[in-house]
C-alpha cells in the first residue's frame, strides 16, 4: 500500500505513523509515500523532508489538485492526522473505506466542525466527562461521522486542563492511529457495503 499523510500541525501523528512503519521493517504493509499540509510552514512537512518524503504545501484554496496529487504518487490509502481542510467529495469517494481520521474525543460525543485542538478537551471538562480518548474513523462526506474503527479509554483527572488531558489524549493517538492504519493497509480492516466495520479485533 501507498500510504499519504495530511496536516496542519506539528505532525506528532505523522511522525507516530513512520516510526511505526520503520519498526515493522519488511513487515509493514504501507509505504509512506507522500504527505500534504495547507500550511506551508507545518512541522509535518518539516518532519517529511527530512525523511526525503514528497512533502507538498497544498493551499487551502487549492484542494482540486489534491486528487491529482494523490494520483501522481499512486496513493492508495489517506491518513488525515490534524489536517483542517474538508476533503473534496470526489476524493472522499474514491477513497471511500481506504482513508481514515484521529479524532481527539469519544465521538460521536465532543465531535463536528469547528470541534479540534484544546477546545475539545475544555468541552470534554465543562461537560464534566470522566472518560475521555481518541477515536479514529472512516471519512465520509460529513466531518467526524464516518464509521467508527477504534477507540481508546483515557481517564480524566481531577486536576486536568484542556493541556494535560489533550497530552493523555495524543499520546493514546499515537499508539492507537499506527495500529488502525496497520489493520487497513494489511487488510485486516475493511468497510462493509452496509457501512459496518470489520476485521478490527476486540481490546
Ligand atoms: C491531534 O490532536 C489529532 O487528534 C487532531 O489533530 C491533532 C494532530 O496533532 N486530529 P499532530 O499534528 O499530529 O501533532
């Protein structure tokens, strides 16, 4: 498989997906083959070029070219890992059960557009939820509606901020992004026609 990787941030996703890819050596099922930010000066770019990776600022206005990027690199699975752009339908249609997304709450809780970054973990506090984590998922037209894939608990304290409870948060990500994405790309993962999940094992 020929993995693509999309963000706006610093890339801690994206640099938990490589790491993971580089430990499997030959066993990995995906090669990370490209990845894409629509800021120009986004550690996940910087985190690419020095992995001799393509790494390609797509402006935000110019998402119709995302799929002819992703056709000259013969992506065949996407990662968006933080990336705040909405994917062009056609996109989300041709890879539909073939791209995935980190949410960093419980959704369908604590999900929708304008819900990222710290203002999740503050609604997670205010709402006075004990549980939190993340949640990765398909991508469908709608964000953060997809098919759920997989989930992690991270309890919250007492003493947590939206900054303590956001880094409990990441830190789930990056073990449970890298092992969503290993289930897709070796197959094991699939997205059923009556939008079900399968192939993910129970934890
Ligand atoms: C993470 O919090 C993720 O849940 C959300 O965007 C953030 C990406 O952070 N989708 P990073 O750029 O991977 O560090």
């Amino acid at each position: 498989a020929r993995l693509a990787v999309l963000a706006s941030g610093s890339g801690s996703n994206l640099q938990a997906i490589r790491d993971d890819l580089v430990a499997r050596g030959a066993a990995a099922s995906a090669d990370l083959a490209l990845v894409v930010s629509d800021r120009r000066a986004a550690g996940a770019l910087e985190r690419a070029r020095g992995w001799t990776i393509p790494a390609v600022h797509l402006p935000k206005d110019e998402g119709a070219t995302l799929d002819r990027l992703l056709r000259e690199h013969a992506i065949t699975h996407i990662a968006l890992a933080g990336y705040l752009q909405l994917i062009p339908p056609d996109v989300v249609r041709r890879f539909h059960g073939r791209m995935l997304n980190v949410h960093p709450a419980l959704l369908p809780a604590f999900g929708g557009p304008g819900m990222y970054g710290a203002r999740v973990h503050a609604a997670v506090l205010a709402a006075g939820a004990r549980v939190s984590g993340p949640t990765v998922h398909f991508v469908s037209e709608h964000y953060d509606e997809g098919a759920i894939v997989a989930q992690w608990p991270v309890p919250v304290r007492s003493t947590d901020t939206p900054e303590s409870l956001g880094a409990r948060v990441l830190a789930a990500e990056h073990k449970l992004y890298p092992w969503s994405i290993h289930l897709l790309t070796s197959g094991s993962l699939t997205l059923g026609p009556d939008g079900r999940v399968h192939g993910v094992p129970d934890i």
